[in-house]
C-alpha cells in the first residue's frame, strides 16, 4: 500500500471539517470508501477529491444531481418561496 495515496481517519475528518466519529460512521455506512489494515482505516485520496479541489467521479457526480433533483421535488416550493425573500 502507498501510504501517500491514502488519508487516515484524523486527516480525513480535519480535510472533511467533521469529526473522526462522523468520517467512521460514514465508513460503516458504506459512504465512504475506507480499507481496513489491521486495526486501523485507510481513506483513499480518491474519495476526498471533491474536498481537495479534484474532479468528481461519475458516481460522485451521479449522487449529487440525485440529491438536488430529489431536493428540489420535495421542497421545490419552499426553495421558490425562499428566494424570493
């Protein structure tokens, strides 16, 4: 493994601005991608591209026009009436 194109859980938290609990919840939640060795996580420098100015992937990409398509079926209205004020 090449420890340059990896981040560990703390550095992962201090590039995502959240905690070390909430990166490993997002772990266990399967959203974001992490190898195991041994008792520790390994965070791919991939999955943190958004957060260091890179690219998106496809999915990444996919996920975000998701979440705004559903976002904005559901709270369409609101958004609307929110912009005009």
């Amino acid at each position: 493994m090449d420890k340059d194109n990896y981040f560990s859980v703390s550095e992962t938290a201090n590039i995502m601005g959240i905690s070390r609990t909430a990166v490993l919840k997002k772990i266990y939640a399967r959203k974001l991608k992490a190898e195991r060795i041994g008792h520790f996580w390994a965070i791919p420098k991939s999955e943190l591209g958004f957060y260091l100015g890179e690219n998106l992937s496809d999915e990444q990409q996919k996920t975000i026009v998701k979440g705004v398509q559903k976002t904005v079926k559901e709270y369409g209205e609101v958004l609307e009436k929110l912009g005009k004020e």
